[in-house]
C-alpha cells in the first residue's frame, strides 16, 4: 500500500516541504532510508543523517531548520516522535485490517458475534460465545464455551481461550497465550498424594489490556482472576489463580505471580521478577529486574534485590557486596597484626 506525502500530512495535520506527490510504502529507520521508505528525525543525535538519508519523505518537528539541502520531502509536525508513532498505529490498523471468515473454521450455532468479524482458518469458537464488533481471531485460535469477547479486540494465531473468560474492548493477546487454563491447586493427602481442586472460577480481563506471547493467566479457583484495564504484560510471564492486577500496570518478561496476590495500580515490574502468593503490593511500586518479593509492599516503594531491600538500600549494600574479598582482606590483615602486636 503507498502513501503520498500530501496523505500523510493531512494524517498527522503536518506541512509538506517538497514534493506532495513523493510516494511512500515502507517504514525505515533515518540511517537505514532508502527510497520508497518514509522516516523521521527527532533526536537531535541523528541531524547528520536527514543529509544523507535516501528515504522519500522524513517528519520532523515543525521548528526544525533545513542548514542544508536534502533528497527527502519534509512533513513537518508539531512533535515528529508522536506523530511518527501515530502513523504507526495507523499503518498497523491499516496491515491488521482483515475481515471474514475463512475456511475450515467452526462456530457453535449458539456463539454470537458482531460486524468485521475476521475468523482465521481453523480457529474454534465455542457454544455460547458473544463477540464484539470488529473482533480479529487469527489461525488456530481456541475460544472456549461462555467466553465474552469486546469490541475491536486482536487475538493473535495459537491464543486458547478457556471456558467462562471475559475479555474487554480494545484487548490485544499475542500468540500461544493462554487465559484461563486450572490454576494450580492440588491438596496433598496423609499418604503424600495429591488430589486435585478443582478450580471453577474464570479469568476477568478489562479494557484496553495487551498481553505478551505465551503469557499464562489460570482461572480463579473460586471467583475471578481479574486484570484491571490498561494493564500491559509482556511475553512469557505467569499469573497465578485469584490474582489481581491493578489499572496501567506493566510487567516485563519471565515475571511470576503466586496465586492470590493483589498488586496496585500503576506499577512497574521488571523481568524475571518473582511474587509469592497472598501478598499485598501497594499503588506506583517499582520493583527492579530478578527481584524476588516475600512480603506486603506499601505504596511508591522502589524495590531491588532477592529477597528485595528497598532500592537505595540495596545499592548502598551492594557496594559493600563487591568490595567483600578486599574488605576480609584488610579484617584479616588487621587481625595479624593485632595478634602480633598482642
């Protein structure tokens, strides 16, 4: 699909500079532009490549001024980071924008769904479904019985959604997801066996929430697993029955939440983060990368370490950390000399 310029000003309520009709229909980095691509510049670090760059058109702020001449169409913009990012989305609504129902696919005769429905081949979609409108299911998808589904919601190739999910509007899953699957609940018996409980809860998955591939959320084992709206969760992070995640909350990669836990809005987690189960995490808590958290945090506590300290005093502890063999050192030396001297 080509763009000219004078489209895409009119997108981004830009100014063109230069040829209205140069036609674009690739997206490139300022460096790498070649023609036919469409860049933009906005850190000022990356000036000396808008000379030299070979992409067609390039955005830049609106106060930016030309020292010399250029082989690129400007759009100039009021904030070129912003107004790049929005082309973005655009182009990837425009790329994503499919619709229909391909075949082979199933749909229960009970399951309900909404305009701009795009079925890919292969998926099912069980008794009793009710889908928004412009719901895109891509290949091989699972869509369990009694799931509810928004508006204008993305389920990407291999995502399985188990019975009795609920999903809000404007939900982005990534493929191998997996929503609702057991919890992992089993009481163990005088013998040392195990016998399974059986987890009847669902999961709850409010507006406006993007989740990672192969990320897991187990239903609750009674009542729901609830993600609070505008919640982002990278890839491969684990949560854990009856957990709840608070609003805007981000977590990265590898991270995982013990069943039962409450964290708070705003947070933000790094990776390989690991949370036990039944804890209390307050609102606007920062909890660094490989951190493993054992107790309640309160609110806007920033958190490093295994088990966590708080952040500054594990960066004032580890300075002691590293100097450790140096310090047994100079401890052992004075201990000499004492003795010596004694």
């Amino acid at each position: 699909m080509k763009f000219t310029a004078a489209q895409i000003a009119e997108i981004l309520e830009g100014e063109v500079e230069g040829n209205p009709e140069a036609e674009v229909s690739e997206l490139a980095k300022i460096e790498e532009g070649s023609k036919g691509s469409l860049t933009f510049l906005s850190n000022p670090k990356y000036t000396s490549f808008l000379y030299k760059t070979n992409a067609s058109i390039t955005i830049v702020n609106r106060d930016f001024e030309v020292e010399h001449p250029v082989n690129t169409t400007l759009i100039k913009v009021k904030d070129a980071y912003k107004a790049f990012s929005t082309l973005l989305e655009y182009y990837n609504q425009v790329k994503l924008n499919k619709s229909g129902i391909e075949q082979p696919t199933f749909i229960s005769d009970s399951a309900k769904y909404g305009g701009g429905l795009y079925l890919g081949a292969f998926a099912y979609v069980g008794e009793k479904v009710v889908l928004g409108e412009n719901v895109k299911i891509y290949p091989n998808v699972y869509i369990g019985d009694n799931v509810q589904i928004g508006d204008n919601v993305t389920i990407f190739a291999g995502v399985k959604i188990y019975s009795e999910s609920i999903i809000g509007n404007n939900c982005t899953i990534h493929s191998g997801a997996v929503i609702g699957a057991d919890g992992f609940g089993f009481s163990p018996d005088d013998s040392g066996q195990y016998s399974k409980v059986p987890q009847i809860g669902n999961v709850i998955i409010e507006d406006n929430v993007d989740i990672g591939a192969v990320t897991t959320i187990d239903r609750a084992t009674l009542g729901s697993t609830i993600i609070r709206k505008g919640v982002k969760l990278d890839n491969h992070i684990q949560i854990a029955h009856n957990v709840e995640i608070g609003e805007n909350t981000a977590i990265a990669a590898q991270t995982g939440i013990a069943g039962s836990t409450k964290i708070g809005k705003n947070c933000l987690i790094g990776g390989q983060v690991g949370i036990a189960g039944h804890l209390s995490i307050g609102n606007r808590v920062k909890i660094q990368a490989q951190s493993g958290i054992g107790r309640d945090i309160k609110d806007d506590e920033m958190l490093q370490g295994s088990p966590a300290l708080s952040y500054s005093n594990y960066n004032k502890s580890y300075i002691h950390f590293k100097n450790l063999p140096q310090t047994m050192n100079k401890l052992n030396q004075l201990e000499k000399k004492i003795n010596k001297d004694g």
